[in-house]
C-alpha cells in the first residue's frame, strides 16, 4: 500500500535535506580551501544542484546520504513526473514501492501467521484469508494460492505448524480454484497415512478432502474411496491386543492402542464431510462395502470411533433420504443392516456415543413415512423412551425432542402397542452397571405406572415392582430416590396388585426417610403419602406412627458434631457402584435421629395434602413444635430449616381452621431461625412469616404474635417491612 507525506512533513523533510545538504557543504569547502559553486537558481531544485556541485567532493557515503535525501524530497514534492511542485500545492505521492521495502506486505504477514503463528493466530489468519480470497484479483489469487499449497506439495520433511496452516490455508482457497482435486487430493490422501498418531494433522487433512468434494462433488469420493476404506478396515483388522505387548512403556502400549483408533476415527469422519458436501448425490455410492466397515466401526471399542461412526451414519441417512424422493427402499435396507448397531448405540455407556447414536436415530426415523417405521419401533421406542430421562442434559434434552418429532401426539399409543418390549428393555436397564440407566429406567418405570392405561401395565407390574426393588438397595442415592418415587406411584395406580408388597415396600419407604441424602428422605415422604392416598389400603395409621415417633426419636439424638456427609459427593464420582449395599455399605455412614424426624416432617407437609389424614396431622403438630425447641445437636438449625419451609405447606393443606390453633407454639423456632447467623435458615424463616402472613392475614399474624412473645413483634414488623421491597 502507497504512504503519502502529508504538508507538514514534506515541509520538514525539505527543510532537514536543505540543512544536510549546507552542512556537507561546509564540510567540503574546509578540506579543499574554497566553497561550493553558486547554486543553481533556475530549473530544477536547489537540493539537486548543491548535490552535483559536490559529488566530486564528497566521500562515498556523504554522496549517498544526500542522494538519498534528496530524492526523498525529488518524489515527494515533484511526483512521478519530476517537476517543480511548491510543497503548499503538491499532491502527496508514493515515498517508496512496498515491495521494495524491506517490510512484507500484507499477504506475507498473513501467510507468516499462517504457517508460523500459533493456533490462535493461524485461526485469525484463516479467517482473514477467507475474508479476503473472494475479493483478490485472479492473477494475485492465483499466486496466493501456490504459496498456501506449495508446502502441502513439498515431499520433503515440513514442519508441523507450516504443513497444518498449507491444509487449513488450501481447505479456505479450494472453492476459488478452477479443480482443487487435481492439486489438492493426492497430497491430502497422503498427509491422511502418513501421520497414524497426529489427529490434528489428520483432521485438518480430512477437512481438505471435504472442502474438495464441496466443490467437485461425489468423483472426488470415488477418486479417494480405495483408500479411505483401506484406512478403515485396517482399524477394523487390528488384532494386537494391549495384553500381547510385552516389555513395552506405559506409552508404547498406549500408542499401539490408540494408533488404530485415531486413523478410523478420522477416516469416518472424513467421509462423513464427503457426504455432507453432496448430500443427495453420495446415494449411489453407498454401496454394500461402506455399510458393511460402517457396522463394524459402529462397534468399535474405541467411543470415539464409535461417535464418528453415527455422525457418519446420520449423514449417509440423509443423503438416502434426499435422493429417495418417492422409494425408501434404499433408507429401509441400510436400517436394516444397521438396527442393531443404533440400538447398542443409544444405551451405550458413553454420553457423546448416546448422543450420537441419537442423532442417527432421528435422521434415519424422521425420513421415513409412518407406515416403514413400525417395523424399527419394537427396538428402538424403549431406547428413545429411557433417554427422554438420561443424566447427560445433551442426550436428554435431544431425545426429547427426538420423541416429539417421531411419534408426536401418538407416544402413548405406541409405547402401549410395544408394551413387552419396553418392560424388557426397562427391567434391563435397572440392573445395568451404568448408574445412570438404572435411574433413568426408575424414573420411566414410574411414568409407565401413572400415564400409560392402566390395562396395558397390568400384567407387567410385578415385574417391573421386582426390577424397583433392586434400586431401593443401589449406592447411588440418586437411584434410590428414583426407584422409591417409582415404587410409590406404582402403589398408588395399582393398590390391589402392590397391596401383598406391602409388607416389603413400606421399610424400604423408612428407610429412605431417614436416609443420609435430604432429597431421598423427601423422595420417601412423597412415596408414603402416594400409599396413604390409594383406596383400599389401609396403612395411614402405621405411616403417621411412624411420623410420631420419628419426631420424639429426636431427643435421642447426642451432642456430638455430626459427621460429615460424604454420601453425595462419592455418590456422583463413582458411576459404577455396586448396584447393592445401600445403608449398610461401607461408605455410608449411620443416619442420625435428627435425619429421621427432618424426613418426618416432609411426611407431614405431604400428608397434609391428603384428605383423609388432615385430622391425624393436626394431632402431631404440637410434638413437632415440641421437638423445634431442642437445640442440644449441631444440626437443630438444618433441622429448623426444614421446618420452616414446610410449615407453611403444611398449615394450607390443613386449612387456616385446623391450622390457627397450633400456630402459637411455632413462633419462638421461627424468630429463633430467623435471627441466627445461618444464612438458608434465617431466610426460610423470613419467608416462612411472608407466607404465613399471606396465607391468615398481616394483622392477625400480628395480633397473634403481639400476644404470645411480644418480644419478637420488631423482627416481624423488620421481616414484613423487608419482604415489601
């Protein structure tokens, strides 16, 4: 790019050329004992004539220094022409070619990044890059284009950061080259074998091959096709085992293991791009080799061959799919071969692998009519089912949207046509090693138990109670608390076939109340309450016994500092617990009175809810209130907590009526919670009163608490003033 001089330094660079020029002068005059001839005074510059009138007498570098200066001044007044300007009136001119300068211009810095630069700099050269190929002029793309490509061509030994900038520079260029293929394949095919353990390199090779195809479409598959299926069935062949490596390092054994792996993961990858550049037009070329190295790939033991081997199948389903307008025969056939494939994929155990798996799914069901799914439903509709509840929030939230977009409004229906597959898969998935099927497969089973017909469940129920009490003894809370809120919704729909279970069930149900984990205890008091609701089971008594004396157990409770609670945290790192053990294993600690009467009072907030218990409740509020006074335990604020969230569910599904006369004996734990300095306590209190105020009325509240601990009326008014803004 041309720099012109503004006036203001034209000026200064005459004026300092003019000084230079009477200094050498001087200089000259002293050693040859006379001046330097008058200075010409008409046509040309006064710079130029004192320059020639002592380039006899200067010394080498003098005469280049004033050369110099003066044609700096020559161009920037004159121009290109030469001519006189006055420096007022001059038009800025060019002071030198930037290709003579010894700075490189802007194309050079970029191609410097590019190949030198680090990744961050190489991903803003390429982007850069492909802001300005559109633009360049053809002859200058073109030799943009055999500097990015000229080390991709090079034989020789390259260095890794220049051969990854020449792939990702030549995958940017390739849509601006008359036929990328011709220059681009060869090279890419073989940067593809030749670096087995640099998934970079690879990557960025594939993503060539990719961009290639985008351009010329499926000939540069058939041109590529023996050896990318080369590469994958070598990855597929491998025989050598980590256990037949003898006397190798820890790296050497990792190498010969992963080695495989990286070239197939990238091999499917590579064709995945392929066909997704000619979506439709790579149909033809889905021949009965691909599916048959795709099959295997899907059951490779590496996960991540595995996902790029269903992204790749996805792909391949879409690309039958567009070019199947009216015949699914094709679709139908590659679903075949592959059914059993995709539904290993969506109950594997790795979360990306689910994912993908998921993403072949949908593309392969939603492609086809109503009528040709039916035949892939009986497989793949428990899989789908069970992954609407997966812990991976990816696969959750995909899968449900999977389901709506398959079955819509008929997911109901089809999963009652399918019944005995989905009770299979169910009772399968709950006894899995993964933990999170088996609290995926409690949480369907309970679904099954409260939205499907009743007539549909029927005759599977038995089994699948067995298959929830397997849950009630798993390590991992998050499944206990699964299978006893499935336990207690399939109490509650099916009371005459769980009533003999009973007698199992409901010390399971204790258990989990006083269970170490507080949102297990609150699962059991919700399942309870669910058998207390069913008609013709008549253990409401035996459940509010237990409330009571689960409240009066808290004196029990010893002074000591309470334990930490290690359950959660081991709960969540280890995936694969023993599925047996619960509260008897080693690494859960004894529950604590006060865990026991904390889960008593959820059961009573939840029985509160049911008509036929609100009397029964009403008699059990004066032992709570008694036992909110003992403080003797380090956890009594934990305890009041709950308390204090509680109460006021309890006191609306009792009624204001019932309610009213045993709100007095709650007020001290509440101002005692509300002014300790345990933050989650005091501000359940606070709320606590918010809720209570609104639920009988701001004046009576205060009336109430005015004659009962007057004390404590400027905390109400403080906490009612405070909760207004």
């Amino acid at each position: 790019m041309d720099c012109f001089f503004k006036k203001k330094e034209v000026r200064t660079i005459i004026s300092s050329a003019l000084a230079t020029c009477e200094r050498v002068r001087v200089r000259a005059s002293r050693k040859t004992g006379f001046g330097l001839a008058a200075r010409a005074t008409s046509g040309g510059s006064s710079t130029e004539a004192a320059t020639a009138s002592t380039a006899s007498l200067l010394t080498s570098s003098q005469s280049e220094q004033a050369e110099t200066l003066c044609g700096a001044v020559r161009v920037s007044c004159c121009g290109d022409s030469g001519q006189r300007r006055s420096p007022r009136s001059a038009a800025p001119g060019p002071v030198a070619s930037r290709g003579a300068s010894s700075r490189p211009n802007r194309m050079d810095r970029l191609l410097s990044r590019l190949f030198e630069g680090k990744k961050l700099e190489r991903e803003a050269a390429l982007a850069e890059l492909q802001r300005a190929a559109p633009s360049l002029p053809p002859a200058e793309r073109d030799v943009l284009v055999q500097q990015v490509i000229e080390p991709l061509l090079l034989e020789a030994a390259v260095p890794r950061d220049t051969l990854l900038g020449s792939l990702a520079g030549a995958r940017v260029l390739a849509p601006h080259m008359p036929a990328p293929s011709a220059t681009l394949l060869v090279p890419a095919l073989r940067h593809l074998r030749e670096h087995p353990t640099d998934i970079t390199l690879q990557t960025a090779a594939g993503e060539l091959i990719g961009a290639v195809a985008q351009k010329e479409g499926p000939q540069v598959y058939e041109d590529s096709k023996s050896q990318l299926l080369s590469i994958i069935k070598s990855g597929l062949e491998i025989k050598e085992s980590v256990d037949e490596i003898e006397g190798g390092t820890a790296e050497q054994i990792l190498r010969a293991d992963m080695t495989p792996s990286i070239s197939l993961e990238v091999a499917l990858r590579t064709v995945q791009w392929v066909s997704e550049a000619c979506r439709g037009r790579m149909a033809p070329l889905v021949d009965e080799d691909l599916v048959l190295l795709l099959e295997g790939a899907l059951g490779h033991r590496s996960h991540a061959s595995r996902e790029a081997a269903f992204y790749l199948a996805a792909s391949l389903a879409t690309s039958l799919a567009e070019a199947e307008k009216n015949s699914h025969d094709g679709l139908v056939c590659f679903g075949d071969m592959l059914l059993e494939r995709l539904a290993a994929g969506l109950a594997d155990e790795w979360s990306p692998v689910r994912l993908a798996a998921s993403v072949a799914v949908r593309k392969f069901l939603c492609a086809l009519p109503d009528k040709s799914r039916k035949q892939f439903y009986p497989i793949l509709l428990p899989r789908m089912c069970l992954n609407r509840y997966y812990e991976a929030e990816g696969v959750r939230i995909y899968s449900q949207e999977t389901w709506r977009q398959v079955t819509g409004a008929l997911g109901k229906d089809l999963v009652t046509q399918n019944m005995t597959h989905v009770v299979d898969f169910y009772c399968k998935s709950a006894i899995a090693d993964c933990h999170s099927m088996r609290e995926a497969a409690c949480s369907c089973i309970s679904e099954v138990a409260t939205k499907i017909p009743a007539e549909a469940v029927r005759p599977f129920v038995p089994r699948l109670l067995d298959a929830l009490l397997v849950g009630f003894n798993d390590d991992n809370w998050l499944v206990r608390d699964a299978a006893c809120l499935a336990c207690g919704n399939m109490a509650a729909s099916f009371p005459s076939l769980c009533k003999s279970s009973l007698p199992t069930l409901l010390p399971l149900f204790y258990r989990n109340l006083q269970d170490v984990i507080p949102t297990v205890r609150a699962g059991a008091a919700s399942a309870l309450a669910g058998v207390a609701r069913a008609p013709d089971v008549n253990v409401l008594k035996q459940i509010l016994d237990q409330a009571h004396q689960g409240l009066r157990g808290l004196e029990k409770q010893p002074k000591e500092k309470q334990n930490e609670n290690k359950q959660g945290v081991m709960s969540s790192m280890t995936p694969r617990m023993s599925r047996t053990g619960s509260m008897d294993h080693k690494i859960c600690r004894p529950s604590q009175p006060w865990e026991l009467a904390d889960g008593c009072v959820m059961l009573l907030m939840e029985l509160s809810r049911v008509q036929k218990a609100t009397t029964a409740v009403a008699d059990i509020l004066p032992t709570l209130a008694q036992a909110c006074r003992l403080r003797h335990f380090s956890a009594h604020l934990n305890f009041l907590e709950t308390v204090c969230r509680n109460l006021p569910k309890i006191a609306k599904g009792l009624g204001r009526k019932i309610f009213k006369p045993h709100m007095d004996a709650f007020f001290d734990p509440i101002f005692y919670s509300l002014e300790s300095e345990n933050s989650f306590t005091s501000s359940a209190a606070s709320q606590c009163l918010n809720q209570l105020s609104s639920l009988i009325g701001p004046d009576i509240l205060r009336g109430r608490v005015e004659a009962s601990c007057p004390q404590n009326l400027k905390h109400l008014d403080a906490n009612l003033f405070i909760a207004a803004y």
